[in-house]
C-alpha cells in the first residue's frame, strides 16, 4: 500500500532500485546531490544535474520538464554515501514562473522498477521559493529510508546547494542554469492545459499488460479516460484527462462556434475524425488547438510505448541476475529455460506495448489527414489546394506555420509546427552543421542556400497571412551572396528597399530600426502614441539578417544583440540565417543572442526538445516544392494589394 507521505516523515525502502518521479504543472529542474552521514555535498562531483546526469547509483534527467524520472539503484552506492537529496528548481531566465508559490504543487513518488508506488509526497505551501529540497533517501543502521523534505529556497539553486556544504554552489548553480537554458532554447512550447471539460483526446495508450510501469512515462498518464487518484497532485493540470483548448485571451468575447462533430462511431469502433472538432472561438482557433491536441496525443502515446519497452527490458535483466546470480542454476538445461522465459515475457510486453502504440497511431494518422486539407494558408503546406484561392486575409492568425515535426516511431505521421503570432522571439535558421545533421548536403555552400531558402519561405508566409500593410521585410545580405534566395521577394515588391549590402547598409539598417524600437517604447511608455513622427512606418517589421556576422563591426552587433531583445515587444522581429561557427571569434559573448533565438534547420534534424515528456522532436522545414509558382503567386497576389493600400492613403481626402 501506498504511504502518502507529510512533511517530516519517513517510510522504510523495502527495495533499493528505484525510480522517482515527479511531477509539476510547469517545466522544472531536477536533480539530486549525495551526502556523507551529516548530508554534507563535499564537490560538485557530488551532484547529479542537466550538465552531468550521471553519478554511481543514480541518473538525473538531462533537460527541464514537467515531469522526470530519476533512477535510483542504492546498492550501487558508495560506502561513505549516507544521504541522496531530490532537489527541484524552477529554470533561471527562461521565463515561465519564478516561484513555486504561482504554480501547481509538485508531486513526488517513490516507485519500484515494475510502476508499484511505495510513497508520495505532495510539496505544499510553498510560496517565494524558486528551488526546493523535496524528498532525501537516507541509510540507517544499514537499511534505507525515505523521508519527506519539502524546504523551499528563495534565493534559488544556488541557496540550496550553499545550505548542503557545497563550496562551489554559486558556480555549480551557475552551469545547471546554463545547461537548462540551452535545452530551453531549443525546446517547443508545451500544449495548452487539459481541463475536465473538453472531450477531444481520443487516443488510449493503455492496455500493455498489468504493469503500472507499461502505461506512464515520466509522470504523464497515457491513458486520459482513467480517473484522477489521490496520487495527482493537487492544483496540477490533470495528466489524464481531456484537454481544455479554450483561449484565455478570448474567453470574454462572443460565444463560441459549435465545433463540428463525428458521426456516431459504430460500437467497438474509433469515433471518426473531423477537422476543427476542438473548442475555440473561432475556425482559426479549433484548427490550431487541434493541431496542439494532436502534438499532445502522439507525445504521450510514445511516452507510453517506451516506457512499456523500458520496463520489459528492466525486468527481463532482472530475472537474468536471479537466474546468474546462483551457481546452482547459472548453467543447465534449468537456467536455459529460465532465459527462454525471461526473453518470452520481454517479448510478450513489448509487442503488446507495440500493438497499443499501432492502433493510437493509425488513429491519430487518420485524424491528420481529415486535418491537413482543412487548414488555413497560415497552418497549410506549400502544395496544399487552399493556396490555389489564396486572398490577402484582413486579420491576422493565431499562428504560423513554421515546418513539421515527427518522431521516430512513425516517420510518416507529421504534426504541423505553430508558432504563435506576433511572434514572441526571433528565429535562427543555421547554416551550419553545428547541429549535427544525420542527412542531406555535405556541401557547406548547398546547406547556406537552402537556409536563404528557408528564410525566404518563412518570411514569404508571413507577408501572406498578415493584411495588406501590416508587416514589412527588410533584409541584410552584406556580401550579396544570396542574391538568387531573395528574388522572389526583390522581385515581387515585397521589399521596399533592396537587399542591404556591405557595412554601411547594415549601419543603416540597424539604425533605423533601433531608432523606431526606441521611439515605440518611449512612446507607449509616455502613453503618446500619438505623437510617433509621421514618417515613422508603424507596421511590424522582419529584419532577414543573412551571413551574419560578416559586415558587422561591434556596434552592429550591440545593435543586433538590442533588437532580438526588445524588438519582439514593439512589432520589430529578427530572423538570423547565420552558421553560429562563424561568430566563434566573439566568444560567450553571443551566447544570450543565440539562446533568445527559435533555432531552426533548412534540413531535417532532431534538435527539438519537449519540455513536457522529454521527447526529441525531428523538425523538418517547410520548404516550397520544387519547381512550384506558388511563392511567385502568393507574394505577387500580397504586393498587389500593398500597392493598392499606398497608393489609397496617397490620395488626398476632400471634406464635404
């Protein structure tokens, strides 16, 4: 039986290999450090974080999530290890909550290797604190126990870790910090918050046996139709249950439109997929919380599946030792049978767990092609038919698509990747291999004019789906060497001047821009908006940087670095086409420019992480068919329409 445990009180390990999972409603650091019989850390070498996740007896998760799993093998454990001390943290300049006190209560359980819970603990009371010790596991007389912890730092990681005797916890502190937000960076934005009144999920990753361990996957519950328990903890988000895809911002305006719905499904059958079946407000909104629901249903059917896979091999090693670990029947005809059925049940597990996975992905793959051809130009693909009656839209989406995203257990199922609108942090295509990609150009000059491609397919999409006037494009191409990527948008009109080149013109065009980021934020500041100067171009603009950083002094650089800072805030947005090996030179310096940045490839790579399950997503561009007009349809069609507008406010205006 479970023991739920409070504040201060211990229960005994009747195992010593373990897991612990937690789970939180927000990203969070995990980690744990070891202590002697005071509980004093006596080096970093003692801790177990993002930056270094291994230590003898224990492993840590190598990125923030919402929910962890940290594996714990006790006898693996030095002698002079008395103490093993879970320590949550909220991430450090990454933004999301900056104290426990704003968020759901972390939950905390003690399992063992097959999913059964031995204790809990839900972390209460918790209010300015940014980090918290939540639970230690302790050696007593030989035996180990676990206790609940709960003390909660204000004063963040390093607090904690000076509190344990580390010397160095400032430092340590310090390269947790940077190793999370490096991670961050490179992370998705994790899926709307699941509520009781939405109906959508349709997928059960559930049914792969017995085994608690078969159906979870760090913490989030695979299988939403089960009921919540006592063991959720209190305030979160629940891991199990549908999702609510309302829009907060748009929850006092008019009712919403019923969504569509299936056909009654026939009994023992799936219900049929419909495009826009999410809550929302509006089609635009349905779509893109579906498209979200989508992304949340195939990460956690996958998490489920693995963590199947992960169990079944965990305990088939673990009837092996029983098996090796006695001389009487490590050889023999007994010993061979006892494999064969060790081998027989991983078997057995795997391919149920696999027969789980096969059925909620040929049901989430039925749902993304009812899906696609209903999406909008802002969420469609490039040889989508909806680009065929393409029209210059008068409002502006929820999103944009930036490319698609998949996992490795069915390459051919493709979840859109949206990215909000306007968007909130600038974007980095990179032209290099820095990333490691496993396919494509080994040509360092054929990757450079894809990214210009990609850039240029991005930025293409964006003047489509804004009205007319709403944004415009600049571009820097200091030595001109994506000349050929930018002719659509040169010649179309969809620049008002043409690509900037050499220092003066990234002089020029940095100036300018800083200028109206200054001017905006005094403006809105001063509550004179009003009083902008006339000449001022008020439509949100994207600055295409390409080659970075030739044709940058430092003073062009300190201007850059100012406008991935602010620009996002006032309608100025950054799209950087740059290989980050060229700017080696300036050192950690442009480290904070990169880690600001959506990092971006023209080729598919897996160098996405989702901060909910802890997945690697494989991001893949999108990119204009080859040989397709219809880049050269749709910036014709949205730069006739931005002539029509200027050349409306030019004309003079009579007065009756």
């Amino acid at each position: 039986m479970t023991a739920e445990l409070v504040r201060g009180q211990n229960h005994p390990l009747p195992q010593t290999r373990l897991e612990i999972r937690i789970s939180a409603g927000n990203p969070i650091v995990a980690g744990a450090t070891l202590g002697d019989e005071r509980g004093t850390v006596h080096g970093a070498e003692w801790v177990a974080h993002p930056a270094s996740p291994q230590l003898a007896g224990i492993e840590a998760p190598k990125q923030a999530a919402a929910d962890h799993r940290l594996a714990v093998d006790l006898d693996a454990m030095p002698d002079h290890i008395h103490r093993v001390t879970v320590l949550l943290a909220l991430p450090a300049g990454v933004g999301g909550p900056a104290r426990f006190g704003v968020m759901a209560a972390p939950f905390v359980a003690v399992t063992g290797l097959d999913g059964t819970e031995i204790a809990s603990y839900t972390i209460t009371d918790l209010d300015s604190e940014s980090a918290v010790t939540a639970l230690e596991l302790y050696r007593r007389q030989g035996a180990w126990k676990v206790r609940a912890v709960g003390q909660g730092y204000a004063g963040g990681l390093a607090a904690m870790l000076h509190d344990q005797g580390l010397a160095e916890a400032t430092d340590l502190a310090a390269r947790i910090n940077e190793a999370v937000a490096r991670g961050m960076a490179r992370s998705v934005a994790q899926p709307p918050p699941r509520s009781e009144g939405d109906g959508r999920v349709r997928t059960s990753a559930a049914g792969v046996g017995a085994d608690p361990a078969a159906t979870t996957s760090g913490g989030a519950d695979p299988a939403p139709a089960q009921p919540q328990t006592a063991q959720q903890p209190q305030g979160a988000p629940a891991t199990g249950g549908p999702v609510n895809y309302e829009h907060p911002a748009r929850r006092t305006a008019a009712p919403p439109t019923p969504a569509p719905t299936a056909p009654p499904a026939a009994p023992g059958q799936p219900a049929q997929p419909v495009a826009g079946d999410a809550s929302g407000w509006t089609m635009d909104e349905r779509l893109y919380n579906q498209v979200w629901g989508m992304f949340e249903d195939l990460a956690r059917t996958t998490a489920a599946y693995r963590s199947a896979v992960d169990f079944a091999e965990s305990r088939m090693e673990q009837e092996l030792d029983r098996v090796l670990s006695d001389p009487r029947t490590r050889v023999g005809p007994a010993a061979d049978s006892a494999r064969a059925d060790a081998r027989a049940k991983h078997a057995d597990l795997v391919e149920q767990a696999r027969a789980a996975l096969d059925r909620d992905l040929a049901q989430l793959t039925a749902e993304a092609e009812v899906v696609e051809p209903a999406l909008p130009p802002a969420y469609a693909r490039w040889d989508s038919p909806v680009w065929q009656a393409y029209q210059v839209p008068m409002e502006i989406p929820m999103a944009l698509r930036v490319g698609d995203l998949h996992l490795p257990e069915r390459t051919d199922l493709r979840i859109p990747m949206l990215v909000r609108l306007p968007l909130e942090r600038g974007l980095w295509i990179d032209a290099g291999r820095s990333g490691g990609f496993d396919e494509g150009p080994a040509d360092s000059g054929e990757l450079r004019r894809l990214a210009a491609d990609a850039a240029v397919a991005i930025a293409a999409r964006l003047l489509a789906v804004y009205p007319a006037g709403e944004i415009a494009v600049q571009v820097i191409d200091p030595a001109g060497s994506a000349a050929g990527s930018f002719a659509p948008l040169v010649g179309s009109g969809a620049l008002a001047e043409p690509p900037a080149a050499g220092a003066q013109g990234v002089s020029s065009v940095l100036a300018a821009l800083t200028r109206r980021v200054d001017l905006v934020q005094m403006a809105v500041r001063s509550g004179a908006t009003d009083a902008l100067p006339p000449d001022l171009d008020t439509a949100e603009q994207l600055l295409i940087v390409h080659d970075f950083p030739h044709g940058f002094d430092d003073r062009a650089v300190t201007q850059l670095r100012y406008l991935a800072d602010e620009g996002p805030a006032v309608g100025v947005h950054l799209m950087m086409v740059a290989d980050r090996e060229d700017a080696r030179a300036y050192g950690p310096v442009l480290d904070p420019l990169w880690r600001s940045l959506l990092r971006l490839t023209p080729v598919a790579d897996d160098h996405l992480a989702d901060p909910w399950v802890g997945h690697a997503w494989t991001y893949e561009p999108s990119m204009v068919p080859r040989g397709s007009r219809v880049l050269d349809q749709v910036l014709g069609e949205a730069g006739r329409a931005a002539k029509a507008l200027k050349a409306a406010r030019a004309r003079p205006s009579y007065g009756n």
